[in-house]
C-alpha cells in the first residue's frame, strides 16, 4: 500500500508538472508561428502586387528598342554628315 | 477500490485532461499556420508568375543599351578620335574619363586633354551654353557664360563686338495721316477730279 501512496505523489509532483510543461512548451511555440506567417503571408501578398508593375517592363523594352533605333538613325545620319577625325 | 487507487486513477484521469487541451490547442494553432502557409505560398506563387519573364525582358533591355551606348561610343571617338573624345566627355562632364569609354579598354589609359586645348572656342562655348552641361554651372575660368535660370541676352556677348553695335537712336517711324505734321505726296492733283479718265 505504501508503494502505491509513493506512485501516486511521484505522479502528481513529477510526472503531471513534467506533462502539462511539455505539453505548454509546444503550445506555446506554435502559437507564436501564427503571427509569424501572417507577417509572411501579407509581405508576399505585398510583394506579388509590387510586381504588377513588372508588365510594364515589356513596354519599356519597346520603347527602349525604339530608342536605341532613332539613336542609331540619327548616329548613321550624323556619321555621314561629319568628317571623321584625322588619323594621328 | 483502496484510496490510493482512486489517487491513481484521479490523477490519470487529470494528465489525460491536460494532453487533450493541449493537443487540441495545439492543433488548433497548427490549423492557423497551414491556412498562413497556404496564403503565403499563394503569394509567392504569384511573385514566381509575375518574375518570370523579368530576367529575359532586362536582359533584351540591357543588349539594345549596349548596342547604343557602343553606337555612340563609336560615332565619337570615330568623329573626334579618341583622345580628343576624352577630353570633350572630361570637358563636359568633369571625372567621367577616368573610367574610359567601354568600348575601348586603353581609353582608360589615357590622360585626357583639357577640352579648350582640343577644340575652338566656339566649340567649347557651345559646350558651356549646354543647358546640363555642368561646365556651364561651375566654370573654372571665370563666371559662367549662360545664366542658365533666366538668362537669354547674354548670348550676344559671345559674338565679336562689331555684330553687337547697334545706333544708339534709331530714326523713328514716320508718322501718317490727315493729322501728321508732314505730309507727303503734297500734290495739288490728289483729291480733284481726273484730267483724263482712264481707258480713254
């Protein structure tokens, strides 16, 4: 009988505060992932619509070819118009 | 059922209880994190879609600027030669041939010659009239040539003298009428009738 009065304090001084510890610690911790990924999940939300700008890139490309187009006109043009330089 | 073992079973029951809140708390976060991961892989997701194409388009960009910066490159050092092209980029912008041009790697070799020992006055005053030129802002030389917030007469300065000299009193415009103090055509004929019609 004594045995058994010793098993039942060991189980409610050790065992359940060792229980309910572990078991808070991993409550604990996963309570604080939330937050963290709704941070995350609204920075990528925030992220994905900075990008809504990169399809304007295909008109820059455009108007950068064009450029690069009327400059090099231009430069053909001023290539005939002007002397090359004297040879040193 | 002897005290100790109803102790016993009261304190099983009691641990039971405390893994039954826990774990359902538990799974409970666990559910809130897989519904943020599941927004946050959508998320991403739509990033991964809209960058796709960004690495091909910058780079097609980034071709056609080089092939116009060689372009210009090329024309100025073909027009001026390229230690005189040196100069005319130090000239216009103080410091940018140290790095050379890109084109021709021994640019950056060279010293470059100060732009008024290259070209004509004219050229270099054009240089400073140069609305972005910074030479125009800060000239070593004395004050700049152009005001370059309101200034527009000061142009004139820079041709020779002899264009500039104007009479200090230009005639005035004649005055005409009934009322002006002289008349001209003072024919007596002008205003009476015809000597002869015309046609006759």
């Amino acid at each position: 009988m004594t045995l058994w009065w010793i098993g039942d304090v060991m189980l409610l001084v050790v065992v359940v505060p060792v229980v309910v510890y572990l078991l808070n610690g991993v409550l604990t911790t996963a309570r604080s992932i939330v937050p963290s990924v709704r941070r995350i999940a609204t920075v990528a939300q925030a992220g994905s619509k900075d990008l809504d700008a990169t399809a304007l890139l295909l008109t820059t490309q455009d108007q950068v070819a064009q450029t690069v187009a009327g400059v090099a006109n231009y430069g053909g043009s001023l290539d005939v118009i002007l002397d090359d330089a004297e040879e040193a | 059922m002897p005290a100790a073992g109803v102790v016993l079973l009261a304190t099983v029951v009691l641990i039971v209880l405390a893994l039954v809140y826990y774990l359902v708390s538990t799974i409970l976060a666990l559910r809130e994190i897989t519904n943020g991961l599941d927004d946050v892989i959508a998320g991403v997701g739509e990033i991964l879609e809209k960058s796709a194409p960004v690495n091909a388009v910058v780079n097609d960009i980034n071709a056609n600027l080089d092939a116009g910066v060689d372009l210009l490159e090329g024309l100025l050092v073909k027009k001026a030669g390229l230690h005189d092209a040196l100069g005319l980029v130090d000239g216009l912008y103080p410091g940018a041939a140290a790095a050379g041009f890109r084109r021709f790697p021994e640019s950056a070799t060279i010293t470059p010659p100060r732009i008024g020992e290259v070209y004509t006055k004219g050229t270099l005053t054009l240089a400073r009239l140069g609305r972005e030129a910074p030479i125009a802002l800060a000239n070593p030389a004395g004050p700049v040539l152009r005001n370059v917030e309101g200034g527009s007469l000061a142009a004139r300065l820079l041709y020779p003298e002899g264009r500039q000299e104007r009479p200090e009193n230009l005639p005035r415009s004649p005055v005409i009428g009934a009322d002006a103090p002289t008349q001209y055509e003072q024919r007596e004929d002008v205003g009476q009738p015809r000597k002869r019609l015309p046609g006759r």
